[in-house]
C-alpha cells in the first residue's frame, strides 16, 4: 500500500535560516510528488496481482479503509487532475534593533539628500531597509516620515523666498534653481523609496506616490504662497512681454519656470490665464497703433501679422502647452486681423489686385482664414473690385472697340490671382462669376453686339495675329462672357450677319474655326440656336456645286467675264438692304442666263439679286504693268467707267452708276483716298465731296500683283446696328406673344401677377413688367384674353 500524503506542507519558522527554507521547500516537493503518484489509477494490472509497491506489507490483512487504489478503481472514468506546484511564502523575523536602525540610516539619509551632502549608507542598504520596513507592515510609519522630512524641507524653503528683496530676475532664477534641485533630489528619495511606493501607495487609492506628494507639498508651501506667487506672475509675464518687444531674454529659465506651473497643475492659474489676457491687450494696441495712427502700408501690415504669428507658433513649441494653442492664435488673429478687416480692405485690396501682387494676396487669404467671417468679407470686397473694375470697361463709350478683349484681359488676370493667390476657391470662383454677369448686362444689349463683333474681327482672313491653337484658346475665352450675357438673340442676329458676310465676300480665316464655333454655340444653346447658321455653310457648299455646273453654260455664250453666283436659302440669311444700281450690259446678261439656267433645275423658286455683297476681281493695265485689283461690285462699276475717259466728276459717276450718295463717298474715298489710290482726287483732300472730280492714276505702282482695296462698304453702318436691333426686338415681341398665349392656353384662368411670373420663367432674354403688359394688351386687343367678369386682375383665356 503507498504512504499516505501529508494533509499540510512544512512551513520554517520566522527565525529559520535560508538553508532551512531550503530543504522545506524540497520536502513540500516530494509530498506533492507522493500525493500525484497515489492519485495515479492503476492501469494493465489484474485486481488480486499485488502492487509492487507494497512487496513488505504481503500476508497482512487488508484495512478496513477504503485503499487509494480502491478510490482509484472507483474513479476511473474521470480523468486525472492537474496539480500545480505553488512557490512558498516565507515570512523572516526582523533582528530587534532593526526598526531603531533602519529609522536612523533612512533619516541620515534623507536629511544628507536635501542638503545636498553625500549619503553614507549605500543606496542597496538603504533599498533594502524600506523593503524589509513596508513587508513588515511599517509602511505608513515611513511614508509619514518622508512626508515630514519633506514638508519640513518646502516650509524652510518658502521661508527664505518669502522674504526675498532680490530683482525679479533674480529671484525667478533662484526659484528655478530651487525648482531644479529639489526635482533631482525627489528622484534620488524616489529611487530609494520605490518599494513604498509599489508595496504602499499605488495600492491605495487616497494615498499619493512619492512623486506627487513632493509636488503637491512644492506647491502647497512654496509656489502658491502669496508673496512667492505674485513675484513668479509678474516676472514670467514680464519675461513675455520683453521677448515679444524684441529684447533678449534668459528662454530656458522662462521654459524651465512654465513647465515648473504644468508640473505643479497651476499653469492655468499662474501662467496662461495672465498670458492670453496681456496677449489680448498687447495686439490690440499694437494693431491701432500700426495700422489706423501710423497708416502703416497694408502689405506690411500683413507681413507683420505673419511675423507675430510665428513668433507665437515658436513660443508654443518652445514652453507653452498645446491646450494654450487656440485661445492664443484666437487672440492673435482677432484682434491683428478681426478688428481691422474693413480697413485693411478699404486700404489695401484694391491696390495689390490692380499691381497683381499675388504673394500679398496669399498671404491676406491665409491670414483672413484663420479669422471668423474674414474670409466673407474678402470674398465680397472681391466680387466688387471687379464689379467696379468690369462697369468701368462696359460703361466706357469711348472704347468701345476694345471693350471686350478689356474684358477679356481683366477675366483672365484676376482668373489667375484666385489660382495663386485664393488657392483656386469655389467660393471665389462663384463670386467672380457673379460680378461678370452683372457686368457684361450693365448696359442692356451692347456687350451682346460687340462680343459678336469681337468674335467676327478674330474669325476674319487676313487675321495673323494668332495661330489656330491660340485662336481657339480666344474662342473659349469669347464663350465665356457669352454664358453670362442675357441677351443671347442680340449675340445671335449680329453673328449671324457678320458671318454671312465673311462667308459671302470669303472673308472667313478659317473654316475649321468657324464650325468650331457653331459647335461651342449648339453645345450652349442648343441645335435651335445655331440651326439658320448651319443652313449657310450647306448653302455655300451647294453654291459651288452650282456655280461649276453653270460654268459650263456660260463657256457657250462666249463672255468674258467668269461669274460665280452664291445661291442663298432667305429663311437662313439675314435681311440685307436691297438696292437697284446700273450693271454693265455683260453683267446683265450673265445674270439673266444664270436666272434661266436656275429656274430650269429649281422650279417654283425666286431669285433676287443682292449687289451690296458683291465682289470682282478686275484686271487693270499701268505704265508700271499690269496688276489685279479685287474690289467690291460697287468700286468695279466706278472703276470700269474709267474705261471711256480719263476724268470724270463725282455728280457723272453718280448718275452712270446710280449708286446712292454716301455710299458712294465711301466708295471714291476707298479708290482715291486709301493706301491703293487707283484714282486721284481734285482737289486733295481725305473727305470726297460732290463738287471733286476723278482721274484714272497711270502711275500707279504696288508691289503686290494683286491688290486688295478696302471695302469701306462692308462696314456696318449705324442704321445698319438699328436695323439688325430692330428685327431683334421684333422678334422678341413675337417670343412673349407666343409663351403668353402657350402659357394661358394651358391655364385657362391667371392672375396678372401670376402670368408675369410665369413669362419671366419661360423667356431666355431679358424683359421688364412694363413690356410684357404691353404684350398682354395687344393679345387682349386681337381677341386672345379677356378680362374676368369676376376679377378685373385676371385674364381668361379665348379659344
């Protein structure tokens, strides 16, 4: 039968020796070991076969106990429990004169660290009393005797400063040197008291670490007395002011100090509550002063304000706590920049937009961000710069032939300073776009018509200022201001007549160009718009074909005159002025066998012949040789007169030609008064009158073997610009007849108000209340509307 093992394991007494502790611990073991192995189920052995263990005890009768084994045999669907080996706990017994001992080395001790005296027991011996002392329940003892030795130390200490007449230099750099010491000698105490500290006090929750302990007790008796405190306000607050007005300061004392108040928890108290009142004060003063009393420039201004907030950035990352970062930069920029946003404004946006100072410009936008609703303010004033800036262009009638590439050139830069200088912000974005269309409508339908002109001067051949890939470029520009006019139909008539002519006269620089146009047109307004437009380069391709089939009729009437005829769809082309003028008898029967030749392919169709938009190219012989001349139809009937005579007066070639008085003097101005002077004037001068006579110049000499001669006559007059005004108007007459009657078709019954709102909503161009009640009126008085019966103030509509 196997020993049965003990129910408790050997414990020393406090007394024992180590050896002794020892051999306790092995016989703990091998009981632990007795007790596994008895606990052991037998295994692969019959019942009645004896153990091999209990070979001595053979012969003797069984107990009357239940054997281990019989347990064993019992439990053996259960399966064994894991049984851990626990490390003993031995409790020594201190010698008697331990305590007595122990308490003098470690006041010795302490009293040789806080004078600043070398320590003579070492810091092992030393380490090892506290431990003994804290597991023998003597912890509070030697936590209070620290407490006093310390206390006892700060009072002394508080003492001295108290009564301290020193400078407040001085007296902060013996504070710091005192603050300094006494942070090493707390360490030294806490390295020798760490078991106090695990064994004691981190186990209880009102009881503090050595560590804060010192610093509460610093604080309680030296740092927040009242003499000692007002001095360290005064001089750390005087250390800022200093520095900040440009003087050197002692900064590692001014950093050890700060972060002395975070260490003792009354930064707050002692130091930031003071310094962000004097940050307050300081740049208030500062901002008037330099700003409003010396008219300190703008510019500067700014560079300043950056100056300061570095300055500030640097004290942060020197000794300040990050919680002081907002409510500092809050006071820098508030009061440098919030309470002067209207004067710096007034003062200085406009001067550095106009010199495009776009690195003053950032700087404003980055400084007026930090400041609340500053950025609003920068937007506005920004948005009426260029109000100001654009009216000045639009309302300028004098220049009126550059108003638009002024325009233009004004987008563009101030395009570029939001690139630059407002980090391209939709909000500033959205506000130029705002001031420009309010711009581009200031004078109702005039931006309208000169863009048209604009984009009909670029489109023009002989245009070589720009290559196709600029010219596009300008095209997209052009489209630009187009998006934000009103009066888009006014854009629309006066392109489209200047595109007719450059078709018609093959003025065009480029038809790539002009479809180019067309599709940025369609892509804006629609098919719709660009529809007539489309139908002039189809009739211009189909006029070719035309012309090469009537070349070959015309070979038969054996003339000498090549006519090439463009065939012109009415319902595409813009009206033009229709005037009857004396042909030369070839031209008449080149006409007429054209009409012939026409009629017979197209029945059903009229032709009329359009002579303002004709040109020829005339061959002309000079002493100095030949040379083509390419003239509209108007200077080749005055110039083939020259063919009878040599002279002729103006009233003769007015009668011969039947050309129309004014038109006429421009006409002999281009011939006899331009840079190509085929004909010569009597007398001289630059203005034609009706009594000068014309000579045929024989002496005419011109490098170029075919010359171009000014169509003065393709120039739009000012009753021209009436005209195409005029049938734009017409034609919005018609537009608001049309949605009144669509609008009250659908309705049946509205309220004055409400068909006025609703027109304005429908129609794409601009209209006042007053035309459209005009429009009303007139539907009213062809039978469309009727009053109500019920309500004077609604219209009924009429089927």
């Amino acid at each position: 039968m196997l020993p049965k093992a003990k129910s408790s394991s050997p414990v020393c007494d406090e007394d024992t020796q180590d050896d002794a502790s020892v051999n306790g611990r092995k016989r703990s073991l091998t009981g632990r070991e007795d007790i596994n192995l008895s606990k052991r189920p037998f295994r692969g052995r019959s019942p009645g076969k004896p153990s091999p263990t209990s070979k001595s005890t053979a012969g003797r009768p069984k107990p009357t106990s239940v054997s281990l084994s019989g347990m064993a045999g019992m439990v053996r669907s259960r399966p064994p429990k894991a049984l851990g080996i626990k490390r003993l706990s031995i409790t020594k017994t201190l010698p008697d004169d331990y305590h007595g001992r122990s308490w003098s080395d470690l006041q010795s001790a302490l009293d040789a660290i806080l004078s600043q005296k070398s320590v003579e027991a070492s810091q092992e011996q030393l380490f090892a009393h506290v431990k003994n002392m804290c597991s023998h329940k003597m912890a509070p003892k030697v936590y209070e005797l620290v407490n006093s030795v310390i206390r006892a130390r700060t009072r002394r200490e508080a003492v001295l400063f108290e009564s301290m007449t020193v400078d407040n230099d001085l007296f902060l750099r013996r504070l710091n040197d005192l603050w300094l010491q006494y942070c090493q000698e707390i360490l030294f105490i806490r390295s020798i008291f760490l078991s106090l500290d695990k064994l004691y006090a981190n186990q209880l929750p009102n009881v503090h670490p050595i560590w804060e302990m010192s610093l509460n007790l610093f604080r309680e008796n030296v740092s927040t007395t009242p003499a000692v405190r007002k001095r360290l306000r005064e001089g750390l607050q005087d250390l800022v002011l200093r520095e900040r007005n440009g003087e050197a300061v002692d900064r590692s004392l001014l950093c050890s100090l700060v972060h002395m108040t975070m260490d003792l928890k009354t930064y707050v108290d002692d130091f930031e509550g003071l310094f962000l009142t004097a940050t307050g004060a300081l740049y208030e003063e500062e901002g008037m002063r330099i700003l409003v009393t010396n008219n300190l420039p703008v510019p500067e201004y700014l560079a300043h304000v950056e100056q300061r907030l570095k300055q500030e950035q640097d004290r942060l990352v020197s000794y300040l706590d990050q919680s002081t970062r907002k409510p500092l930069i809050e006071k820098v920029d508030g009061n440098l920049i919030g309470k002067h946003i209207a004067t710096i404004l007034t003062r200085g946006l406009d001067e550095m937009l106009d010199q495009n100072r776009h690195r003053d410009l950032f700087l404003l936008f980055t400084l007026f961000t930090r400041a609340d609703g500053a950025l609003d303010c920068l937007c506005k004033a920004f948005c009426d710069y260029a109000k100001r800036r654009g009216s000045a262009i639009v309302m300028n009638t004098d220049r009126e032939s550059s108003m638009v590439q002024d325009l233009l050139d004004l987008k563009e830069r101030l395009d570029l300073i939001i690139v630059d200088a407002f980090k391209n912000s939709d909000k500033f974005l959205s506000a130029l776009r705002e001031a420009f269309e309010t711009v581009v409508n200031r004078r109702s339908n005039k931006p309208a018509e000169l863009i048209a002109k604009f984009v009909d001067l670029k489109l023009r051949a002989g245009n070589k200022e720009t290559t196709e890939e600029e010219l596009e470029q300008l095209l997209d520009k052009i489209m630009v201001l187009f998006r934000l006019i009103r009066g888009k139909d006014f854009f629309e008539a006066f392109y489209q007549t200047s595109l007719a002519k450059r078709l018609l006269v093959g003025k065009s620089a480029s038809v790539d160009s002009e479809k180019s146009m067309l599709s940025k047109l369609k892509a804006e307004c629609g098919p719709g718009y660009t529809n007539k437009m489309e139908g002039m380069f189809k009739d211009m391709e189909l006029s070719k074909d035309i012309s090469a089939n009537f070349k070959v009729t015309s070979q038969r009437l054996g003339s000498d005159i090549e006519l090439s005829v463009s065939v012109l769809t009415s319902g595409h082309w813009p009206t033009f002025p229709s005037t009857e003028v004396t042909m030369l008898p070839e031209m008449v029967r080149l006409q007429t066998a054209f009409r012939e030749f026409y009629v017979t392919k197209r029945t059903g169709t009229q032709l009329t012949w359009q002579n303002t938009l004709g040109h020829c190219v005339l061959k002309a012989t000079f002493k100095n040789g030949k040379k083509e001349l390419q003239v509209s139809l108007y200077q080749t009937l005055v110039l083939c007169l020259f063919n009878d005579g040599d002279c002729f007066s103006f009233e003769y070639i007015q009668r011969a030609t039947a050309i129309e008085k004014e038109e006429l003097k421009r006409m002999l101005q281009s011939l006899a008064c331009g840079k190509a002077r085929v004909l010569t004037k009597e007398p001289k001068g630059k203005d034609v009158l009706e009594t000068d006579s014309f000579h045929f110049n024989m002496d005419f000499s011109h490098k170029l073997f075919r010359i171009k001669i000014n169509q003065i006559q393709m120039k739009e007059t000012k009753e021209e610009n009436t005209n195409t005004a005029e049938r734009v108007i017409q034609d919005r007459q018609y537009q608001i007849d049309a949605a009144v009657v669509r609008i009250m078709k659908m309705r049946k019954v509205l309220s004055h108000q409400e068909l006025i709102q609703e027109c304005f909503g429908q129609l794409k161009f601009p209209v006042k209340a007053a035309d459209l009640k005009k429009r009303i009126e007139s539907l009213m008085d062809r039978g469309y509307l009727i009053r109500s019966e019920d309500n004077s103030q609604q219209y009924v509509y009429q089927a």
